[in-house]
C-alpha cells in the first residue's frame, strides 16, 4: 500500500470565518474526510508543524518542512 504524508501549514483550503476573518481553522486530519475511499489505495501520516496563512509564510518555516 502507498503511503502519502500530508503536511498542513494552515493557509486557505484549511481556513475557515472567523470575527476576524478568514484564518487557519481545520485541522489537518479533518481534511481527509473530503476525499472519499482513499483508505482503499493509501495510508495517510498527518503532520501540522504550523497553522499559518500562506501570507504569513516565511524562510524559517520553509526550513521547518525540511525537517519533516
């Protein structure tokens, strides 16, 4: 079986409304429940090392994906 890591870093398919706005809101294990069936060909690793709006992305955090 394939194994896929998926690394969430917040941004827009994760954001959601806030008061503020939109922000980072869904965590990223939440995000596999809109893709249906994809225990049947692949097994998912979930990491979140930041929930950070794209905008907010920078140098240091492009290292810390690295180091995944």
């Amino acid at each position: 079986m394939k194994k896929i890591l998926l690394i969430a870093t917040g941004g827009t398919i994760a954001s959601g409304y806030t008061q503020e706005g939109l922000a980072p809101k869904i965590e990223a294990g939440e995000l596999l429940q809109y893709v249906e069936g994809y225990q049947d060909f692949c097994q998912v690793d979930v990491a979140s090392p930041f929930r950070l709006d794209s905008t907010n992305v920078c140098g240091k955090h492009g290292l810390e994906l690295t180091a995944l």
